[in-house]
C-alpha cells in the first residue's frame, strides 16, 4: 500500500483540528445514577405523548436494566455509561410511510418529533447537538419471475451529534431517533456522555500529518505481509475527523480527551474492507486506544476430527 | 431456546501468505463474536460451537450433497453468527473467505442449503457485501426452510467504534426484537456507514399478487426462540418470493 496516497487522502477531508483542546472529566456514574436517568427519561416520554409509564415494570438484567412498558415497548438503561435506548411496540412492518418521501420531508418531520422531546435538555453545560445523518429503512420483493414489488419505506432515522465546548464526540451517533410513517416514534436512543465540565487539562492538538502518519501505519499493521502488494487504488476512501471519542456504552470512561479518527474503505480483488481507526491527537495519551481488541474464547482446538463438538461450551 | 453457533475470523495471515486475498486482519472480530456468544448463553440460550480463525472451515456452510458438512454444524443449530472478510459475485451469490483452506479458501453461496433438516433458521454475517441488492435473488437457493439471512449489501465496518454490534444484536434478540430488528439496529451504530440487509422467503399469500402482505413475512414474525412468536418453516416447494428490507444512509 501507498501510505503517502493514504496520508494525502486522510489530509485532504480536513479534521478542522484546533491548536489547544481542553480534556473534560467525565462524571462517574453508579446504578442508581443510570435509574435516575431512566426515570427522567420516561418521565419525558411521557411528556412528549410517546408512550406511557404509569404500568412500568422494571427487569435488572446484569449490566442492564430493562423496562417493559405498556403495548410491548421496552426502556433500557446500561449501567455503565447510561445510555437510554426507548423501542416501541410496533412491529416491523406496521405503520410504513405511504410512499417514498424526499429526504428534506423526512429530516424535517424527525427535526419536529426532536423538538417535541426537547432533546437539547440532555447535552448538559456547554454541550450542543447537531444534526449530522439521515438513514432510511426499506424493503422490497420479488417473485420466481424476478417481478419487483415497489420499494416501501419503513422508517426514517435520524443521527444527531453531540459536542461538547464545540468539539464534537465521535462514535455511535449521540441521539437515534427513528418515525414511522405515521409519526410514531418507533424508536430513540440518547449515548450522551454525562459532564459536569470539569476540565482536567489543555493540551496541544498534533498535527492533522502526523496523525495520518500514525493511522497510516495503523493500517499498514492490520494489512499485514502478503504475497502481493496492495496497489494505492485499493483505498476506495479515506476521511479523518478531530473530535472526543466515546469509546462504547459498556465501558466507563474517566475523561473526554482529543483523538483523531479515521475511516477507511478498501476493495482489492475479491475482498473489500471497511475500518475505523483511531490515534490520540495529543501527545499525552489520557485514553487507551487498542489496535486490536480482545481475543477468541479459549476453546479447544478443532484438530483433525471434524465431527466431535471441541468448540462446544 | 435456542442452538447457536459462531465462527469468526481475525488473522488472514495465511491467505495472504497463499496468494489468495489480500485482505487484512480484522481488529475487534472477537469482541463483536464473544459479545454475542455472551448476550445469548447469559439468557440461557446454548452455544452448539465456537470455530475461530483456522478452526472455522468453509464446509461448515457447504451442503452436504456438495461435498460439505453442513448438517453437523450450520445447519444443525437455530441461528449462526459468522464473521469474516465477505463479498458478492454479479450474479448474486454471496462470497465469504477463511484463512485455510479445508477444502477451499472461499465459500460461495450457491453451494448452501440450509434448513434441510429443520434446524438452521437464521444466519447472521458480519462480512461486508454479502449481499448483492441488484441480484438479491441469487440468494433463493440458500432457503431450503432457512428463514432468514442476515447481512450486508456494502461495508460493514470493524474497528473501536462497531466493537459492540455483536452484543447490541444479542441483548436485542434476547429483549424481544424480531430477528430482523435485532440486526439492523444492533449493527447499526447511526455513525459508520454500515449497510444491513435481511432476506427472507415467503409463500404466495404473502407475495399476494405481488402487493406484498408484509406483516406474514419471517421479516415481521421471527423472533429468537424463547423470546416471541417464530414462523413457518418454507419447504422451497411453498415458496413464492423472496422479501427483503435493507437499510440505507
């Protein structure tokens, strides 16, 4: 691989990386935190006319805790970070928009059903939300004759962006809101890490070029020896973005520090592959970024009898 | 409850040293594969097997009356999980690639039958573009009363972000989601440009002329067993369409 044409290319998206960023403390959070946060989450649910809670029956189940809510609707809280997820009742293909609709109609009947749920009441002290992608869910058929029915919209989503002092916290989009087509709310997660702005140190941001360096390297480290090389135009795309990594909603995180993410396409021969890689963007590490993560289970090897069940649990 | 099974894939250290791809490791296969390994056997549900890297074969997946052996692990569990590199071919095929060869590099759709013996009913594949939404139908063959499969119609991407996607698909399949729900929203983190796709046969009452009644569709019905309502088994014989509803961003 070309890791000057990959450098170039990550460069060419430009994070808008800021000289200095600060690094906030995150607000550590117990189970009685993370039920807190349910309550007030249900309890604006309720506000907003999207589902009830006076029936509410609450399940612990290990690092989660689940409501079941009146007409097969559920709320769930992880403990670890909580963040809220609402599903309703709704089957799959109930409700389905009537026909195909511009993606302008949709942002704004979401960007409607946002502001009924006044979700800028999550983002805390110097947050902000922006929106950042509209998803839609649809589905077709066809018979043995390779007739084709008429694409049917399911739902729409939209992803919204959480920053915080203006930098945006990357991964998992902060709020999913997903309509159906007659304006139920089929659906809304909130992964809004919880802030009280402490902020812990500034530090200065590296270079946009020396973070590409880094991932291109990464890269090169996941791409392994092969037998032949892999030509520059394998790179489909690459683009980079400067923000705080929220680092999942099973893992407590101490702090929201500066790191640069890059994703990555890549299509050679049969194969096509699609990374996310991440590198601090200051030279003091404050988070752990793995390469890699964890490892198989340890089951025994398979060998050579194919039939006995070694890998059973 | 339910039989699982999961094979997944992380070093290619040997198709890359054959010739065969150039593909690259993949980084967080295991926290995807064990997250979902986790969420069901936490639920009570059985992991049948767990083949990983140069234990997982591509005759798991081949038919036995092709030279596979399928009836002892794909299809003689409810639903399995596969990770690994994927792709589709024109023709609409799905393609997936291991690091041995026992007996090939690669698996080619057109060589599955799955749910012959009433066991396998869904297959989940965290692969990228395994499904061809021009040629979806090139999938039909794989539905010998296999319900539903689970996949990609472009990029699935790996990395620190899609580490829990495995996990968000069991805790969805567990809390009561509809197979088809459980992938699209437990892959999905509304961030990375991730493409799932479910497929599905259906019967003529369900085809209806071609104004399709959904709501008959495995798509709407299936839940994981012990968490909802499961439908019919299709003998290929019953089947009239093939249904499929995909995610796009």
């Amino acid at each position: 691989m070309n890791q000057q044409f990959l450098i170039d290319t990550l460069m060419q998206s430009g994070s808008q990386a800021p000289v200095r960023a600060d690094i906030v403390a995150l607000t550590p959070l117990t189970r009685d935190d993370a039920r807190a946060g349910m309550n007030r989450f249900l309890t604006a649910l309720h506000e907003a006319d999207i589902c009830r809670h006076d029936r509410a029956n609450l399940a612990d189940r290990g690092e989660r805790s689940v409501v079941h809510l009146p007409d097969g609707a559920r709320a769930v809280v992880l403990h670890a970070t909580r963040p809220l997820q609402y599903v309703s009742g709704l089957a799959p293909f109930q409700a389905p928009y009537e026909r195909l609709e511009e993606s302008a109609v949709l942002v704004r009947q979401l960007e409607q059903a946002a502001q009924r749920l006044d979700l800028n009441a999550w983002v805390g002290e110097r947050g902000s939300l922006a929106f950042e992608r509209l998803w839609q869910t649809k589905a077709r058929g066809s018979d043995r004759e390779q007739k084709l029915s008429n694409p049917l919209l399911l739902r729409a989503t939209c992803a919204w962006r959480h920053a915080v002092g203006g930098i945006p916290v990357l991964g998992a989009a902060s709020v999913a809101l997903h309509l159906a087509g007659d304006g139920t709310v089929d659906a809304l997660s909130l992964q809004i890490r919880q802030s009280d702005v402490e902020v812990l140190d500034t530090a200065p941001v590296i270079a946009e070029e020396l973070a590409a360096r880094q991932l291109a390297e990464r890269l090169a480290s996941v791409l392994g020896k092969s037998k032949d090389r892999l030509p520059g135009d394998a790179i489909q795309s690459a683009t980079l973005r400067f923000g705080y990594l929220d680092l999942g909603k099973r893992k407590a995180q101490r702090v929201l520090a500066p790191t640069y993410v890059a994703q990555i396409e890549l299509q050679h021969r049969l194969e096509r592959q699609a990374y996310v890689l991440a590198v601090a963007a200051t030279e003091r590490p404050y988070l752990e970024l793995p390469l890699f993560g964890v490892e198989a289970p340890a089951v025994r090897s398979r060998g050579l009898h194919p039939e006995c069940r070694d890998g059973a649990s | 409850m339910a039989r699982f099974g999961v094979e997944a894939i992380r070093y290619f250290n040997h198709a890359r040293a054959a010739g065969v791809s150039t593909a690259g490791d993949l980084t967080y296969t295991f926290n995807r594969s064990n997250g979902f390994d986790s969420a069901l056997r936490s639920a009570g549900h059985t992991r049948a097997f767990y083949w990983s890297n140069t234990d997982a074969w591509e005759t798991d997946i081949r038919d036995d009356d092709r030279g596979g052996m399928d009836s002892n692990w794909v299809d003689d569990v409810d639903l399995f999980w596969i990770e690994t590199h994927g792709g589709s071919e024109a023709d609409g095929r799905a393609r997936m690639l291991y690091d041995i060869a026992h007996s090939e590099w690669r698996t080619y759709s057109d060589r599955w039958q799955l749910g012959e013996d009433w066991n396998s009913e869904w297959v989940m594949a965290y692969s990228c573009d395994t499904v061809n939404l021009n040629a979806v139908t090139g999938l039909w063959n794989i539905f010998a009363r296999l319900h539903i499969y689970c996949g990609a119609w472009g990029n699935m991407y790996d990395g620190i972000t899609t580490d829990e996607c495995g996990e968000d698909v069991g805790d969805n399949l567990t809390d009561g989601d509809t197979i088809s729900s459980a992938w699209h929203d437990g892959v999905s983190d509304w961030w990375v440009d991730n493409h799932p796709v479910t497929v599905c046969v259906g019967d003529s009452a369900t085809w209806n002329g071609g104004n399709i009644r959904w709501d008959l569709s495995a798509l709407n019905r299936d839940h994981l067993w012990g968490h909802g309502s499961v439908g019919p088994d299709l003998a290929p014989a019953q089947q009239a369409c093939l249904l499929w509803k995909w995610t796009e961003g």
